[in-house]
C-alpha cells in the first residue's frame, strides 16, 4: 500500500490518503513537541519505537475487544489505519494523581486516587486544548450522546487492560490520553498509544519512562522509549 496525497501534517505524525479510501497510513516522525507545541525536539528514532509500541498494543486491545483503527504495520514508520471522522475530545484516564491534575489539585505527583478520573479536553491547538466538561461537550455539539457514553466505556474497559498488560511487565500506567473518531457509524479508538500520550512509571524505582522525561529534561528519553518497547513485546 503506497502513500499517496499528505492530508494532515500534525506534531508528532503525518497522515496520508492511500488508494483505498477507506484507509489511510500514518506515518510517524521523531519529532517531539511539549506545553502546546511552544517546547520543541526530536526524540532519535521515536517514530519507529512509537509506530512498533502503538501497533503492539492496538493489536492486543484489539484480542480484547476493543474498536480501534488499526489495521496494518507495513514499515517501521508507518501504520495502515481506518479513515476516522475525527471527534475533537482528549481523553485522559487517570489512576494515580500527576502532571496538570497535581498542580490543579495541589497534590504530590505519585498520590492515589480513590477512583479512576476522567477527563475531557477540546482538541484545539489555538486554544491549548482547554478541559471541558459533558456539558461543553453537549452544548458545543462536539460529541453526540451515544459516541460519549462509548467512548468513555472504551476509555475504561483500555484502562483496565492496559494497566494490568503494564504491570504484568514492571510498569505502572499513571494516566494516559486517547483520541477517537467514527468509521462507518463506529465509534473507535484512534490516534496512538504510547509513551508520548501516557505516563508510566517502573513500578519498582518509580522512575519515569515516558514523555516527561523530555518535557523535564530529565535525559535518556529514548533509552526509556526503548525500555518500553522491549517490555510491551515480552
Ligand atoms: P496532563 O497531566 O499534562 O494533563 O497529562 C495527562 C496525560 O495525558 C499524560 O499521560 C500526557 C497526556 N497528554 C497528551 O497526550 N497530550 C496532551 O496534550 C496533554 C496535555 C496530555
């Protein structure tokens, strides 16, 4: 399947239409963006460990019943996906209180939460991806009701797999942001899973090996990418 028309060029991947219209490749590149793109780099070789990371686990979830649009990996950069109708919503899913949601509540990175938090943020660059609520949601037309519902069951059901794929393999899923969209009428899961999108921690050392080890300068990012890499494929 080649690459044909570039239709979307974002921060971290390209889209590109295919000779099948209903499907498109996403080609993923080693650049990376943090705080509303305003800090800028490349991660070396991030787009084949992300591309090989995100099948990985698009595979898996889908052996357990999730919707997503993956279909294919043909090259280490690029991923055959179904076409979405994109929904313009993140949605981030959180086990253990870290990034904005500590600097919002005031509370220390690493601290549990008594249930899991939901999230919702409007997929807009210009405007830094403000949070919003199902009444934003509703009011603004952004999703309709059933697409919500599902995708915040979908949302829940991945948590639940993912965090016990994770910690099988020494990892804890601290949170992590999913994007879906419609494929004929389907709400499925889209965009990517891997460590750009979720936090995850050694369960041991607690060390991060995630994307806050670029927005933090923390050093050795891809090395961490590359140790996630390694445990998703055990
Ligand atoms: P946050 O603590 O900065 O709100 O991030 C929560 C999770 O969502 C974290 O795993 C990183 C992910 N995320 C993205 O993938 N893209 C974004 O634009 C933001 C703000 C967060």
């Amino acid at each position: 399947m080649q690459r044909l028309e570039k239709l979307y060029e974002g921060k971290a991947k390209v889209l590109y239409s295919t000779d099948d219209p209903d499907l498109l490749i996403q080609y993923f590149k080693d650049e990376a963006t943090a705080f509303d793109g305003k800090k800028k780099g490349i991660i070396q070789q991030k787009g084949v460990l992300n591309n090989k990371i995100s099948s990985r686990i698009f595979r898996y979830l889908e052996g357990k019943g999730i919707k997503t649009h993956f279909v294919d990996m043909p090259t280490e950069r690029e991923m055959v996906v179904k076409r979405l109708k994109i929904i313009p919503i993140e949605v981030v899913v959180r086990n253990i209180a870290a990034g904005s949601l500590s600097k919002r509540m005031g509370v220390e990175e690493g601290t549990p939460l008594k249930e899991t938090i939901i999230e919702f943020y409007y997929k807009s660059d210009p405007l830094g991806d403000p949070m919003i609520n199902e009444y934003h949601i509703r009011a603004f037309g952004l999703a309709g009701e059933k697409e919500l519902r599902e995708m915040e069951a979908s949302a829940l059901k991945v948590n639940r797999i993912l965090s016990e794929f994770f910690l099988e393999r020494g990892i804890i899923l601290v949170d992590f942001k999913l994007e879906f969209g419609t494929h004929k009428g389907q709400v499925l899961l889209g965009d990517e899973v891997t460590p750009d999108g979720c936090r995850l921690w050694d369960k041991d050392t607690k060390e991060k090996m995630d994307k806050d080890r670029f927005r933090r300068d923390l050093g050795n990012v891809e090395e961490a990418y590359r140790e996630v890499l390694k445990k998703v494929m055990e």
